[in-house]
C-alpha cells in the first residue's frame, strides 16, 4: 500500500540488489602463528647444537658401584668436569658393574686403549690420604691417558675400572725404571725409594717375571732425582731392618722409620773408575735389586768357577754364603754342603762346594802388576795353577760367640807336600788341613797328658804334710801367742788412756778462759808498762845527756801560779 502510493504520487521505490560473496585476494595472516613457528626453530636449533656439542659414551667395569649415582656423580680429569654417569646396571654375570657415562665434546681423547677410569674416595694408604674432599661432595670418577710415547692410539669405549687410583699422573715429571729381584719382600705399591736417605720416588707397580722366577717391580724417580739414575746406578733392598748374622759378625742398618714399617728401595753410584764414561739411564731401563747394600755395592763377579774341598772333621757352623778367604781377600763363598762316605775305607768326609769370582781372583793374580797397567785377564788354566801351587783349605773361627765358620786358604809349610795335582778335576779339588779348632782340642789332649804324667800321689802327700804344718802352726798361734798379744793390747789402752787424760788437762789449761791464759796477759801488760818507761828514760837521756853526771837541772821556766 505503501508502494502504491509512493508510484501514484511519482517516487520510484529503491532497488535492493543481491549480495554476492567473493574471497578478497592477498589476505593478511595473523601474527600469533609466528609464535610457534620461532618456538619450532629454537627448539630444532637446540637439538642440534645439543647433537653437534654431543660428547662420546663410555661403559666402565666396576667391581661395585659404591658411592656412584646416575645423574650426580661427576668425571672429572685433572679435577675438570668432563661428564657425568648416566646409568648403573649389571654386568650379564652378575659378578661386576656397568657404569656408563657421558663425556663432553672435548673428551675424545680419551677415548683410546690405556686410559685409566677410578672412583676418587677417601683412601688411606702408605704413601699417604688421599680423597679428603670427596667427603663434602661426595665421590667422582677420576680419569687420566697416558702418553702416547710415539704410539698409534687404538679408538674403544670400554674400559676396566681401576679398584686403586694410580701412583702417579700422567704429567708427573721423571722416569721409570724396572728392578729385577729374586722375591718382592716387604715391599708395596708406594714404598718410598731413597738416594742418600732422601726419598726421591716410589714404587708405583710389580709384576712377576714371564719366567715365573723373578719379581719385577717398577719404580718412578720424579726429577729432577732421575738425572742422578745412571747406566751403573746399583739399587738394594732397604726394607724394615738389615739384620744379618754371619761370618763377618752382626750387621745392622736401616735406612728410616718409614722404610721400617713400608719397606723401601736405595740406589747409589759406585766410585767411578779412571777414564769411565757415566751415562744416564734411559727410561724403562732394568736394573739389579741387590738384598743388601754390600752386595750392590760390591764389585762385578765376573765369571765363576767351581771348586770343592772335603773335610774329615766336623762342618758344624759353616753354613751356605760364608766366605771364601785368602790372606783377607774374598775370592769367593761357600754354595753348598754335603756328606761322602768312603766304603772302601771306612770313611766319611763333609764335601764343601764353593765359587771362585774371575774378578777378585784376578786381584790376586795380577798383584804384581804397576797400578797404572790394566789388569790382565786370566783363564781356567792358570786358575787351576794357582790352587795347584799348594794352597790348601782350613775352616776358621769367624765369630767366636755365634759359632760361624768360614774356609780360609793358605800355605801351611809344616805340612807333608802334597802329590801331583790333577788338573784335568772339574770342580778342582783343593786339599784341606785341620782346623784351628783341632789345633786347640790337640794342645788340650796334650796338656791332659801331661797332668796325666804328673807324680800326684807324691804331690799329695807332700800337701797333706805341709797342712799339718800349717794346723800345728795355727794351734800354737791360738794357745801361745794370741794371749801374749791380748795382754800387750791391754796395755797400750791403758797408755792410750792417760795419753787421752793428758790432752784434756793441756786442753783445760790453754783454753782462752784458763788460768794460764789469764797469768799471760797480766805478764804482758806488765811487760807493756816497763817497756813505756824505758822509753821515756830513753828519751830524757837523749834531750839531758849530761843529767848522768850533774843529776837533773831545775827547769829553767819558772811555774806560773
């Protein structure tokens, strides 16, 4: 109706036209979606540097896990942090634990054969405590890689975990040296080693020998010490006391009081000869451990040659290693004891194998050379020579308290001479005489014969008179004199008596209160007073001479009244 009357009044209605729907191109997206697409990136650029600073794992066998925690417990080499255990299980027998740990970028070093995996806690041992701080903050795992030494470097992950911390760093300045000896002994890891009683090192490790016969025990000079370890250094036992009882007496030494409870190595150098290049050792070089310093001290051996002795009178006292003497010279020792019987006659002998020294024989051989000539080498021949010149064996006292006997060599021209040696022996025999000690049992069987030969019966009657004698002489003593003495006695106290009396009458009378005493003073003062008056005499006879002859003049100065 509306529309009609806005036509009939001449209004055209307005023309409404369909709405059309279009997508407007070139829509804005929203801001809020780069939140999550920055989130995206950052978290993709934390894997990847998580991923490209990802360090090595490794996998550690332990005996146990004591004082290790997954997440906590930390490695650290040369007190760095270098990672942590990321997880603890068991091995597939049980026996032993896994331990496996993260390490940082910059460990890939370690991972090579020879590196040394421990657990750091509080240890006490001989050669200190060590792990005290770990009680703060509780154990870790210590690492260290030895040097390469001019080694190719073998990549592995797995390793076996050390029950003990090493002895010594890898950076720890020195040399190592292995010492060949016959049993370990009181020795242990970190006995000390000490040159001129100062320790300058350690024992750090031993190992038996491939043989089975010998002890290896490796030892660490720290420098600048090492420099004074030379080609012809000579080590020794210095273990606990050196108390030896033998031939040459009892011997003690001892080095410190830790080497007492620990054990404990020496080295010296000899007295260089003239003309001797002394070079230093080398790393890793092997050396002698002699038991005692005398022995590492003594001079080379050289070669050795058997000889023997038999003995018909008793062995007892001479033992294995006594000395094999000639006019004071060691020549050699004693090596073995045994026993020999004769059944064609009827006889035993105590057969003494001993060792000649090449070198200290030739001492003796070349004693007349110039001490500036060399000293000339000698040989088996003029070895049997020389004990086929009529030396001959004796045991000798060497210690009259212990007993100790040794063999001593000499000439005995008292002797019967001996047949035609023969040299062709192997070991050459040495004939042998009495010893000392059969000397003084023969001069005691001689002296018990000859008391034996002694008149005794003669000799006791002629005591038994002079016993009478001396009874008769006793009695007569007893009844006549002794009287005669006691009344002589009784007399002299009865002088000795009035002698006494007289003493304390002269002590009453000269006594300073005593009458005596007291008539001399007056006597003295009188004599003081006649004295005063000669002396005034004096005086007027000096002053009036001639008063002798006209008497005594008037004075001249008349009295004033």
């Amino acid at each position: 109706m509306n529309n009609r009357s806005s036509a009939e009044n001449g209004i055209r209605p307005p023309v409404v036209k369909e709405p059309v729907v279009s997508q407007k191109k070139g829509k804005n997206i929203s801001w809020i979606w780069l939140v999550p697409f920055i989130a995206a990136i950052v978290g993709l650029s934390l894997l990847v540097r998580d991923y490209m600073d990802q360090g090595p794992e490794a996998s550690i066998i332990f005996k146990t896990a004591e004082g290790l925690e997954v997440g906590k417990t930390q490695v650290r080499y040369r007190d760095v942090v270098i990672g942590h255990v990321n997880k603890i299980s068991l091995t597939p027998d049980r026996n032993e634990v896994e331990v496996n740990v993260s390490l940082s970028k910059e460990s890939e070093f370690l991972m090579r054969e020879g590196t040394m995996f421990w657990v750091v806690r509080p240890r006490l041992t001989i050669s200190g405590v060590s792990g005290l701080g770990t009680l703060v903050s509780g154990s870790y795992i210590g690492v260290d890689v030895p040097d390469n030494d001019g080694k190719i470097s073998v990549y592995t992950d797995e390793f076996v975990g050390l029950e003990h911390p090493p002895e010594i760093s890898s950076n720890r300045p020195g040399k190592k040296f292995v010492l060949n000896a016959s049993n370990l002994g009181s020795l242990d890891l970190g006995s000390p080693v000490y040159y001129r009683r100062i320790p300058v090192g350690q024992v750090i490790n031993y190992q038996l020998a491939k043989d089975g016969k010998a002890v290896d025990i490796i030892v660490f000079i720290d420098s600048p010490y090492d420099q004074f370890v030379t080609e012809n250094s000579r080590f020794w036992n210095a273990s606990g006391l050196d108390l030896s009882l033998g031939a040459n007496g009892l011997n003690f030494r001892t080095q410190s009081l830790v080497s007492l409870l620990t054990g404990g190595v020496a080295f010296a150098d000899p007295p260089p000869r003239q003309g001797q290049n002394i070079r230093l050792a080398e790393a890793n070089s092997v050396f002698i451990l002699e038991t005692t310093e005398e022995r590492a001290m003594a001079e080379p051996h050289g070669q050795v040659y058997p000889v023997r002795m038999k003995f018909s009178n008793s062995v007892r006292g001479l033992q294995a290693g006594a000395p094999l003497d000639f006019k004071g010279i060691n020549l050699g020792e004693v090596r073995a004891i045994s026993l020999e019987y004769d059944a064609k006659n009827h006889e035993s002998f105590a057969v003494v194998d001993a060792i000649v020294y090449e070198n200290r024989l030739s001492v003796v051989l070349n004693s007349n050379k110039k001490p500036d000539s060399k000293a000339k080498e000698i040989g088996i021949n003029e070895i049997k020579a020389f004990f086929a010149s009529g030396l001959r064996g004796q045991l000798r006292f060497a210690n009259l308290f212990t007993g100790q006997l040794y063999v001593g060599l000499d000439y005995f021209p008292d002797e019967p001479p001996l047949p035609a040696p023969d040299l062709s022996q192997d070991p050459f025999i040495i004939p042998t005489v009495g010893g000392s000690f059969d000397e003084i049992q023969d001069n005691l069987n001689q002296i018990i014969r000859k008391l034996k030969d002694l008149p005794l019966d003669s000799i006791g009657q002629s005591l038994d008179s002079a016993l009478q004698g001396v009874a008769k002489l006793v009695s007569n003593l007893d009844s006549k004199t002794m009287p005669e003495m006691n009344k002589a006695l009784r007399q002299a106290t009865r002088s000795l008596n009035g002698t006494d009396k007289l003493v304390n009458s002269l002590d009453d009378t000269i006594r300073p209160d005593g009458a005596l005493m007291s008539e001399v003073r007056t006597m003295l003062r009188e004599l003081t007073r006649t004295m005063r008056s000669f002396r005034a005499i004096s005086d007027f006879l000096q002053a009036e001479p001639s008063s002798v002859i006209r008497g005594r003049q008037k004075d001249k100065v008349p009295f004033m009244e």
